[in-house]
C-alpha cells in the first residue's frame, strides 16, 4: 500500500512538471514575409519547396533527379545583401567535399564492421580506431579532389518572421538563400572511384575495401547519397 502511494505521488508530479513544461515552451511560430519569386512575380521552385521541407534526400528522389546528384547550399543571416552575395560566391565544390565525407563514411563503417563479423576479429569496427587513422587519410585525399561536372541550376531567396504569438512584439526576421546545383551521376561517380582507387596503398588492410567501394560506386552509384547529410 505504501508502494502505491509512493507511485501514485511521484507519477503526480511527473505529471505537473510536463503541464508545465508544455505551458511554458514557447509558441515559436514561422511566416514568410516575401522571397525572389514575390519581388520578380514568379511561384516559388518545386526543389525549393522539397528541400525546405524534407530535406536533401527527399529532392534527391524526385524524379527529375534520376541521373543526377543534387548539391545545395544554404546560408541564413539578417542581412539581405550578406546571404545574396554569398549565394552569387557559392561554389558546389566545398559542399561536394562535405557529402562525400559522410557518403564515404558510412559505407566504410558498413564494410568495416562486416568484415569483422566475417572474420571475428574484434576491435576491427572505424570506432575503434583501428582503421580510423587511414580512414581519415582516404576521405582527406577524395575530398580534395577537384571534382568536375556540377552545374548550377537555380537560387532563391526567403524572409521569414519568427514570433511567440503571445508576444507580438518579440520576432527575429532572417533572409536565407539557398543554391541549386547538379552533377551527372556517372560523372562523379566515376571521378570518386578514381579517387579512392588512387588514395589507398596495395598494403593496406583497407585496399580490399576500397578496391570494393570504388567498383561499386562506378557501377551502382552512392544510394546514400545525401542521407547521412541530413
């Protein structure tokens, strides 16, 4: 019986404590006030649409996409001549670099840890830091790469007003721009397959590996692409 009241009493205040979490949490609330297509009368872009609201690897999977990779950038600030000047600068191969490191590290996590299953070798996982030295000197080497083929497609623009409806005196306006660009599949994937094929030495414990992911990528494409970069 005293077990009970003790429950009963601490799943009371559990209670409460969430009540008031839920009436103290702020009622953030987001309105565009205008963007590139209510200055120049146009509608806003499907990709922009897409990608503000799903994100990288849902535009990734629109059909329009099929035999490309898409690459956007996106930059926030509060001042309009600021994030327009960083998107007419914007160059895709920095973020190129960026999508490939999590690409590329996903799958040696993937083959890493199945080749230490297969083998029962333990401490054979990236985490471990047996292979993460190399690892590391692999991506540096295909980030570097001057990736080329990527073309830019199209850029927007968007203000928007955040508030608490409850107090309509206190709101933040931002203006983000955000950068379009493509590049054929079979492009990069061939130029990343060359690269990893050059930036792993025949005495690595990794050759095997890579040999394996270049193969793979040159014939299957990155179908994570995007994901990890969420």
């Amino acid at each position: 019986m005293k077990i009970g009241k003790i429950t009963f009493a601490a799943l009371a205040v559990f209670v409460l404590i969430a009540l008031f979490a839920c009436a103290s949490k702020p009622k953030v609330r987001v309105v565009e006030l205008e963007n590139k297509g209510t200055v120049m009368g146009i509608s806003t872009p499907g990709w922009v649409t897409t990608y503000v609201a799903h994100g990288i690897n849902r535009l990734q999977s629109q059909s329009e996409f099929r035999d490309k990779y898409c690459v956007v950038g996106e930059e926030t600030g509060v001042n309009r001549q600021f994030v327009l000047a960083w998107a007419d600068n914007f160059s895709a191969q920095q973020r190129i670099g960026a999508m490939l490191r999590t690409t590329i590290v996903s799958n040696y996590n993937a083959k890493v840890q199945g080749m230490a299953q297969s083998t029962g070798v333990t401490g054979s996982t990236p985490s471990s830091g047996t292979y993460q030295q190399e690892i590391d000197s692999i991506i540096s080497a295909v980030i570097n790469v001057s990736y080329s083929g990527a073309q830019r497609e199209s850029d927007w623009w968007s203000l928007r007003r955040r508030y608490d409806p409850d107090k309509k005196d206190e709101f933040t306006d931002e203006y983000t721009a955000y950068v379009l660009y493509t590049i054929p599949k079979s492009q990069l994937n061939e130029q990343v397959a060359r690269a990893l094929e050059t930036s792993v030495n025949r005495d690595s414990a990794l050759y095997d590996i890579t040999i394996e992911m270049a193969r793979q990528i040159l014939q299957e494409g990155m179908g994570n692409w995007g994901a990890a970069a969420e």
